[in-house]
C-alpha cells in the first residue's frame, strides 16, 4: 500500500503536506546538500570520527578490517568481547550488519539464538570488503563495533533487536522523529520496509503518537503484545540535542539522524543519511512539508541559535497530541 493511499488524488496528499521523493530530492536534498559532504554520512567510519570530534558519544570501535589478508583475525579481535556488531562502512538499509550476543569456542550466537561457525563469520566478511553489502557495489572495510546495551524501558517494544530513533533535521532543526522497533518479520533489523514496526513520536515530549507496520496502524507490537501507546523515549531532550548538533558536525541542511539509547551511555549517534527515505510521515500521520516550510520561512538571524535552542523552537512549534 503507498503513502497514504486512503487519499486517492495528488491535491489531496499535498493537502496534507505530504513530501513525495522528487520533491524530497530536488528541493531539499538537491538544494540544502552539499555533495562534498556525503562522504562524511556514507561512510560509517568517518561519520564516527565527526562524532567523536564533536563530543558525541557513538558505540565503541572495536577494530576495522580492510583486507582479506585480516579477515581470520576477527576472532582475535573480539575474544574479549562478549557480544558485538559486523558492518559495513558504507553500507545502507541495514544490509550487510552482523549482530553477535555471545560467543564461545568458535561459535556464534546470533540475536535470535541462531549458531554460526567461525567460517560464517569470516564469509560475511569477506562479502563485505567485496561490496556485496555497500552503496554502488565498491569495495569496501568490515567495522567492528561494541553491542548497544539498550535502555530496559524499551523491554517489549523491539523483538531480537536494538530499537533506534530517526530524527530528520533540517538547517539544524528536530522537525520529526519516529522510533523503529525490530520485528520476528524484519529479522531483528530497525528496517520498515523489512516489516519493523515505526512509532511516530512527539518532537515535545519523546512520547508515541501513533504506530504502523507495513504502512498499516497498528496498537501493539505484534511479537510482543506490547501497547506502543506506552512508548516514552527517555533522555529525549539530549537526543534530540544530539540529533540536532549533526548539522554542525556534517555542514549538511537536511538529513537523518540515527539514534540509539545505551543502558549506561545514554544517547549515542549510530548513523547519519543524507538521503533519508519519506516512511517517517506515515509513522507520525503527517506530513513533512508544513514543518520543512516554516523553517525556511525564518530565514537567516544575526544570531545562529544553539542546537538546544534549536529543539525548543521545535518542542513548541511542531508539539503533537497522540493518536492512540
């Protein structure tokens, strides 16, 4: 089912400030991104390293590997860790990540209680530096990175995976946000179009607003029975704050920012898209436009406001009432 599609013309979804992709790309993407910058978001690695320069807390680097010549030292790598995660470097959609809970002589456990050999796991790696995983096929690097111990308030709202809060920010500003909760259906993967469940979440106040899967509303999880309505994100002001300051780290006007809560490190930057995909407006039951408009309405200050500045313009101006 497309966008929407309980509206049957155009008129009616720009009616309701409904961002389709052209739009998306020639107006805002095209015009408020700077292609010099992308390597800065497409390659994980060094969105890590702007993150860290900036001050933001981002998962541990374990170690990177870039040929095959180092693919057997993965296991070397992580004895010392009892869980973690394989990614590649620039990869999109959640392809290509490996997430390990627990290992021991030579076995594997996958999230979902799934067993794999030392061999799988240097196959997966070596698909990696292939490209088989990565935006236009290039070869690529394995990332290794510590696994998020995630927030025990999100206990039922996520099946075998780490949820994560995706915030569009444009020039600087929160204007939306939504968290995905990992389904049996999306394979433990934050991924709406593998069927994970995306719960729009109020810019004001970190709670859930409304909640979909497969573009259809949806009341509780559908693994877990949890009532989404119940969904709070806790330290949402930081993430929001965090999310925000992307704008400074990246010089890029509009973009995704993927957030995940640690148990004991709070908000942390996962990842940062210059491309972010449209979704977000389903989970909310709204469209982007309106807020995307007032924004370049402001125009220019004297004074740059600070990213905390920033979200409370936002908090008050894009505030929501739940929908449950």
């Amino acid at each position: 089912m497309s966008l929407f599609s309980q509206f049957t013309s155009p008129q009616k979804l720009r009616d309701r400030g409904i961002m389709g992709m052209n739009k998306r790309n020639h107006s805002y993407i095209g015009r408020y991104n700077d292609r010099s910058r992308y390597p800065l978001v497409d390659d994980k690695l060094k969105t890590k390293f702007i993150a860290q320069q900036a001050g933001a807390t981002v998962p541990d680097l374990i170690g990177v590997i870039d040929s095959q010549a180092t693919v057997k030292h993965i296991h070397h790598m992580v004895k010392d860790w009892p869980g973690f995660v394989i990614k590649p470097a620039q990869g999109s959609g959640g392809k290509g990540i490996l997430v390990i809970v627990k290992h021991k002589d030579g076995i594997y456990v996958k999230p979902s209680g799934a067993e794999i050999n030392q061999q799988d796991v240097e196959r997966h790696i070596t698909n990696t530096l292939a490209g088989l995983f990565s935006l236009g096929g290039k070869n690529d690097v394995a990332m290794v990175e510590n696994l998020i111990q995630f927030d025990n308030v999100f206990d039922g709202f996520s099946y075998e995976g780490v949820p994560d809060v995706r915030v569009i920010v444009f020039k600087g500003y929160p204007v939306m946000a939504m968290m995905r909760c990992s389904t049996a259906a999306s394979d433990g993967k934050a991924n709406l179009h593998q069927g994970a469940v995306g719960v729009g979440i109020d810019i004001a106040s970190g709670k859930a607003i409304r909640a979909v899967q497969f573009n259809q509303p949806i009341e509780r999880h559908p693994d877990t029975d949890r009532l989404l309505s119940e969904l709070k994100v806790p330290e949402w002001n930081k993430l929001l704050v965090l999310a925000s300051s992307a704008w400074e780290m990246t010089g890029l006007g509009y973009m995704g920012t993927d957030m995940v809560l640690d148990k004991t490190k709070g908000p942390m930057v996962l990842e940062l898209n210059a491309r972010p995909g449209l979704a977000i407006q389903i989970a909310n039951g709204t469209g982007l436009l309106p807020r995307l408009r007032h924004i370049e309405a402001m125009g220019v200050t004297a004074h740059t406001p600070t990213p905390e500045e920033r979200v409370a313009y936002c908090a008050h101006q894009f505030g929501a009432k739940s929908e449950f």
